[in-house]
C-alpha cells in the first residue's frame, strides 16, 4: 500500500497535494457509504463514516497519524466543538432547575460508571496508574453520535432529550477533569495542591471563550436574521475563533463551545432556526470528525490480547448506567420504560474519549501507550456498537419518526409524483 502511494504521487500532483486528494476522496466516500447504510439497510449514517475511516487506518491510505496533533487534532475538536454547541443549545437550565433529580440522574451516572470501571480495573489486575484514565474513558458518552442517529431517525421525546442532556452533561465532567488529569500524571511529583491552578486555569479560560462566544452571537441575533447564510458564517466562524482560543490560552476548545451552546439558549431562549447552509458545513465537518476518530483508533497500536478486559469494562459500563438512570429515575419523572431506553442509549463512544485519550498520549507518555491500547479498540467498538444500540433505543422508546419517502422517478411518460 505504501509504495502503491509513493507512485500514485509521482504522476498526480495537484496544486493542493496529494492529502487534498486523499481527504476529498475519503468524505466522498464516506458520504456515499452512510447514504446508502441508511436507505437499504435503514442504519444510521455514522456507521459508513466510522467503517470508511477505520478501512482508511488500517491500510494505512492517509497520512493522518496516532496520536493526534496539529491540523487533525484541530479538525476533531472544532468538529465536536460544532456539535457540542448545538448540544448545549438544546440543554435548558430552566429544565434542570424545576428538575433537580435530572442532574442527580447525571451525577449518579457519572459516579457509577467509573467506580465500576475502576473495579472491573483492579480485578483484572490492570496497573494501578491506568485506573484514572480509562475509568474516566468510560464515563463519556458521545453526545456526536446520540445527535446523528436521532437525527438520521429524526428522533424526538422525552427519551431523546434526555439522552441528549445526560450525554452533554457527563461530557462536561470529562472535559472539565481529563485535561487536568493528564497534566498532573505527566508529572511524577505533583500534588493535589498543583492541580488547583490548572483547574483554575482551564475552568476560567473555557468559561470565558464560551462567555464572549454567547454573547457575540446573541448580539449578531439582534441585527440579524438567524435563517440568514451571513448569521451561518458569521457562528461558524465565531467558533472556529473561540476553539482555537481556547486551546492557546489553557482552556477546553469543546468544554467553551458547550458552555457556549448553553449561555446562548440561556439569552435567547426561543426555538432556534439556523440555515440550510450552517446544517451542510456542519455535516461536513461532523463527517471528518468521524472519519478521523475511526481512522485514529485503526492506525494505534492495538492490544489484541485485551479483548476478555474491553468486554468486561463494556458490560460493567452498561450496568452501572443502567443501575443509576434507573434509580434516579424514579424521582425525575420518567416511567421506568423510559429510564431503561435512555440507558441503552447512553452507550456510544467517540470523540470525547478520543481527545482525552489523546491528551493523556501527550502529557503523560509513560502511560500514554498502555492507556491508548484498551482504550482505542473500545472506542472504535462503541462508536459502531453504540450507534446500533442507540437506535434501537429510540425505536423502542416509539420516539423515531418515519423515513423520508424515497423518490422514485418514472419512465418518460408516466405521472413522476411522489409515491
């Protein structure tokens, strides 16, 4: 495969390069692999994505490397920054406050995926320094998926929102601790006193960017229209902006877009509308973001041998969800139907724990590669199996709409209406 690369780009050099061939080539297919999942097989879109880019890491087709930095890492993080944005838009903190037990619901969760990931840990004697990180790993539930497969079901109901608050809530908590967490275990004598100021550090700098972010663009809602293209530059450029200032100055490019998402819903509370062209941008990138996670995760080193410790952390996790979502739910108005489709929903994987697992790979290098061999396989295994279960999740809680009719055009001659 390399050398079928190496003269592949001795005939074909375009003025951007051979990589501009190489992405264009892989979103091309991608798109087309999700399409055709979903109209044939009625499968969410993000499996093509995940499949094309995971075949891309394992042939070794692009030049896009584990682990993640300069222009890739970007591309990721302001992918989930854009989704991230949209997640936080639909989190009302109205709800939560007539709502107390929904945040405890979140918290509980939280709570009981990573003790028993941490036991799961000890008990198949894993060493003792990878507990935090893939305890933490596992705690994240990628709030990317959860929105394109009820996007891709156009999905919508309590069960859906619910899901959708739980998975950017716990996302909070990871992002908020996982940076800081692969600062200090990247130094053999920190202390908890050292933790205080990178905590300090990246709590105000992402509040701050997702802060200036709310309210530049609920200024721009004032003057203009949001079904406008100009307001979709107009955000879109805004957070590419805060996400790379976020990152420069300390913060969490992802963590400032969600809060960012959430403070805007806070000053604008009316439905949103953004244009079409804001919708294809973000697909877009979204499209790459996936690509890329998959793709990740198939170029790392895999411990093949970790299979029987991927399986067992995969049921603990969907147990502890499960146990928790079920026990608070009782106190925050969902039936016990709907608490046990909001925890199978809750079991995808993606960006999120990419990033993190990413972060610990460049702050902490001595754990950086024992943690990334059972952590990148699991990802991979529950961006795909969570994508599935999250769909029949949503199906089962009767939440997912109907297909789009599929157009079929007639002989020359004939009525060419819609079926």
């Amino acid at each position: 495969m390399i050398d079928l690369m190496l003269n592949w780009s001795e005939w074909i050099r375009p003025s951007a390069g051979l990589p501009t061939v190489q992405w264009a080539l892989l979103l091309a297919l991608a798109a087309a692999a999700g399409h055709l999942l979903q109209r044939y097989l009625g499968l969410p879109k993000v499996l093509g994505y995940s499949a094309v880019g995971a075949l891309a890491g394992f042939s070794g087709y692009t030049t896009a490397s584990w682990p993640l930095d300069g222009i890739a890492q970007f591309m990721v993080e302001l992918g989930l920054s854009i989704v991230l944005f949209e997640a936080g838009g639909r989190l009302s903190l109205r709800w939560l406050r007539h709502n107390p037990m929904l945040l405890a619901q979140s918290l509980g969760e939280a709570l009981a995926t990573y003790l028993a990931a941490w036991w799961v840990l000890q008990l198949f004697g894993v060493d003792g320094v990878l507990h935090v990180p893939l305890a933490l790993l596992l705690v994240a539930t990628s709030p990317t998926v959860l929105m394109r497969v009820a996007s891709d079901l156009r999905a919508s109901g309590p069960v859906t929102d619910r899901v959708i608050t739980l998975a950017a809530l716990n996302t909070f908590y990871v992002l908020a601790l996982g940076g800081v967490m692969a600062r200090l275990l990247g130094r053999s004598e920190a202390t908890l006193a050292d933790a205080i100021y990178p905590v300090i550090l990246l709590v105000v700098a992402s509040v701050l960017v997702g802060a200036l972010l709310a309210y530049a663009l609920r200024k721009a809602l004032e003057i203009m229209s949001p079904t406008s293209e100009n307001t979709a530059v107009l955000q879109l450029s805004l957070i590419v902006a805060g996400t790379a200032l976020a990152a420069h100055f300390g913060g969490s490019a992802p963590l400032a877009a969600l809060l960012a998402g959430v403070l805007l819903k806070t000053l604008h509370p009316r439905p949103w509308s953004w244009p079409r062209q804001f919708g294809t941008a973000s697909a877009i990138l979204t499209i790459l973001m996936f690509v890329l996670v998959s793709m990740a995760a198939a170029q790392a080193p895999w411990n093949w041998e970790a299979w029987s410790l991927i399986a067992a952390l995969v049921l603990a996790r969907a147990l502890a969800k499960l146990a928790a979502i079920a026990l608070a739910g009782l106190g925050s108005g969902a039936s016990p139907r709907q608490a046990l489709w909001t925890a199978s929903a809750m079991w995808p994987m993606s960006a999120v724990a990419l990033l993190l697992v990413s972060q610990f790979s460049e702050f902490a290098p001595a754990i950086g590669q024992p943690v990334a061999a059972i952590a990148l396989p699991l990802i991979l295994f529950m961006e795909v199996l969570g994508a599935l279960m999250a769909m029949l999740a949503l199906q089962r809680a009767g939440e997912a709409g109907r297909p789009p009719a599929i157009r079929r055009v007639k002989p020359e001659g004939e009525n060419n209406d819609a079926a």
